[in-house]
C-alpha cells in the first residue's frame, strides 16, 4: 500500500518580474519519506520551498501539507512544518539553550516544556557542551546543527532542508545526514534541495530535478541512473600483463564493446545487463586470469545531471538547457 502523501504540489508557477522562477512544478512526498530535489543556482528549489513552507504565495497552482492548503490554511501549515534555509537563522547573541527556549516559547511549549524540549535537542545534536555558549561562538557546522534543532523544536512531521550541509567539511555532512535518517526513522517527512549529488543518493528514496522552473525528470535514484542507459563493467587484472587479454574478454561479453583503461592497469565497458558480470567471472577463469577487481555499477547522479541539463550540478544557470523527454 502507497504511503499517503504529506507534501503535495500542482501546477506550482511564480514569477519574479520577468524572472520565470516556477514553471508549472508538480511534486508529492509520501509520509516518511525523503524527496530529494536537484537542480543548479537559479533552478527554483528555494522558491518551491518557500512557497510550500507558506513563505510566499504561488501565482498559480495548489499545494497541500498533510491536506492542509499553503494558503488558505498557512497557519495551520506552520503548526506541522520545520524549515532549515540555506543560512543559520538563529540569534548568534543568544546561546544555543536560549534560542531553542525561544522557540520554545513562540511555538506555545511553555517554560518547562521549552527547556526540557531544548535539553533533549543539544544532546541530539551534540551541542550541552556548548549550549550555553553564544551562537557566535560556534564553528560553522555547529551553528548548521543548532539551526536544524531549531526547526525540530515543535516536533514536525514535515522538514523542509534547504541544503541544509552547504559550507560544511565532508565529516560534519555525514553527522548531519545521520540526523535526517534519524528524523525519517522516527516518521518524519523530508524534502531536501541540495546541489551535491552524492547527499540526494546517499539520502533521497526518490528524486526530482528541477532547471529554469520546471521539473525535468522524476524517479529513483537508481532509477534517474538509468537515464545515461547501461551499466559499467570495471575490472583490474592481478597481472598488467594480462590487460590485452582481459580487454578481449571484456569486449565479448558486451557484444563487441571497446573496453578502455580508465585508469592505470584498469579496465571498463559499457554492459547491458547484470549478467555480464557473472559471465566475465566464468571467462576469466576459464583463461585462468586473476583479478583484484571487479565491479559493475550503474552510473553516478553526476553523469545523470549532465545528460540531463547538459551541465554539472554547479555551473552557471545561462547554460543552455539540453532537451530531454521523461
């Protein structure tokens, strides 16, 4: 049975004076799952965000949370959303306790309610240490995790991270990814924009990406993989002296496909299914070759990105778009 959906958008269109910053966006997240929505500088997430996060009206189309419409039902909206932006919004002349007490206080929790509620965010978020240290003392990625404890301070069933890692070293993403996998662990809903194509993969059970307002493509991760068409087949011989005869092999088990070597004493081809991986295992020892690799891989959302848009995740917005049908 299909999850009932918690964010859902139709038709989503706002312009910006001759700016076209949402074309018709149409979106839907089942309850306790992660969307992951890509797209470059200008593509129109944030936009998408704010309107579902009852921060700006749409000039066209619907959008609902948990039922409730982002308009007509703002207020109620707010009562079951969080959101992180893309910058720290909390009081950095505040220490990290009093700014989860605050929001606390405007969310209605409380006094008690307020500081038990922040007691339990810091040592989630492993702040107590500094909880009573002004904000403007903290490193980047510990304003990143007061700023997320914040907008969980009401207990939401719907999170809107904004990415949500942007300045943050490789480890502290990986601290805040764990944070998401927690919240959908414990049945929240996620939407998450995001410009690095790994966090939507590592993070996202489907994804959209959205260029220049409009959504050009919606699946799986594994499933956008597919877009590029095929699969790889990378294979290190134990012994460079078999490369000539591994590159024969490779070559007959993918009809005929070149194999190249894509890094020193490595080789890959293009496959069309999965068995050519066992077939490759049979005929390596059958010539009695030993390998120290062996993989086979769908491509990476990177690859995806660029044949879909005709440029990476980071390139300016003016690039003309590549046209493709999904």
């Amino acid at each position: 049975m299909t999850a009932e959906p918690m964010i859902e958008a139709e038709g989503l269109v706002k312009h910006f004076g001759a700016t076209k910053a949402l074309q018709g966006v149409d979106l839907v997240v089942p309850r306790g799952t992660v969307l992951g929505v890509l797209g470059p500088n200008g593509a129109g997430k944030t936009t998408a965000v704010r309107i579902l996060s009852t921060l700006l009206a749409p000039d066209a189309g619907t959008a609902r949370i948990g039922g409730f419409d982002v308009v007509r039902d703002a207020e109620r909206v707010r009562q079951s959303i969080g959101l992180t932006g893309q910058y720290a919004s909390v009081d950095e002349d505040l220490t990290g306790r009093q700014n989860l007490e605050l929001f606390g206080t405007l969310l209605e929790l409380g006094r008690t309610g307020s500081r038990r509620r922040a007691v339990e965010l810091l040592e989630w978020f492993d702040l107590s240490d500094a909880a009573d240290r002004p904000a403007k003392t903290y490193s980047g990625g510990m304003r990143r995790r007061l700023d997320l404890a914040a907008s969980l301070v009401g207990s939401p069933d719907v999170i809107f991270l904004d990415e949500p890692t942007t300045g943050l070293d490789p480890a502290k993403r990986e601290d805040m990814w764990d944070v998401v996998r927690s919240l959908v662990g414990n049945g929240s809903t996620v939407l998450l924009t995001t410009q690095y194509l790994e966090e939507a993969d590592a993070l996202a059970d489907a994804i959209t990406v959205i260029d220049h307002g409009r959504v050009i493509a919606h699946d799986t991760p594994e499933g956008l993989k597919r877009v590029v068409g095929g699969q790889t087949l990378e294979v290190r011989p134990a012994d460079p002296a078999n490369l000539a005869r591994t590159a024969q092999i490779l070559s007959e088990v993918s009809s005929g496909a070149q194999a190249d070597e894509i890094r020193k004493g490595v080789l890959a081809v293009p496959v069309g299914n999965d068995a050519a991986l066992t077939e490759s295992v049979a005929r390596f020892a059958a010539a009695r070759i030993s390998v120290t690799e062996l993989s086979l891989h769908l491509p990476s959302l990177d690859e995806v990105f660029f044949s879909l848009t005709g440029r990476t995740a980071s390139a300016d917005d003016t690039t003309k778009i590549k046209e493709v049908a999904v």
